[in-house]
C-alpha cells in the first residue's frame, strides 16, 4: 500500500513540474548573456537555447539553429565571455 503511494505522489509531483516548466521566455530590452546581447528574442517549447560560454575562443565560435530530433529547433551558441571592466 504505502509503495502505492509513493509512486502516486511521484507521478503527481512529477506532472507538477512538467506542466509548469511549459511556457515561453521572451528577453526584453537590454538582456546580456556573458556580455553578449540577447535581447528581444523568444524562447518556448519548440524554439530553445543551448549557450555555452567560454573563457578562451571556442572551436566554432557563434550562434546557429540546428533540428532538436523532436520537431523543434534549437539555437546554439558557442560565445567566449566578455569581460567588463
């Protein structure tokens, strides 16, 4: 029985997190990523963001959109960081 409940209240938390994890992020004015500029780009389900950040040159430095395997796209970003001083 209390084995039963486990796996229920597992199912159910886990349910939770799934469905608040779905939305959308729209960046607005201003929105710096490691010091590169991000801004007024929109991000959901089907359109993501992977950015990797650096602190010496990356191998293929930028950013470029490639398939996710599951009907969506993802933007990939390989960015050294820019230091402000």
């Amino acid at each position: 029985m209390s084995r039963k409940v486990i796996i229920a209240s597992a199912l159910v938390t886990g349910v939770a997190l799934c469905s608040s994890a779905l939305g959308e992020v729209r960046f607005g004015k201003h929105v710096y990523v490691g010091g590169h500029d991000f801004s007024n780009q929109t991000f959901d389900r089907k359109h993501r963001a992977e950015v990797h950040l650096y602190d010496n040159q990356p191998k293929n430095p930028g950013c470029h959109w490639q398939a996710d395997g599951s009907g969506g796209r993802v933007k990939l970003c390989r960015l050294r960081t820019l230091h402000r001083d």
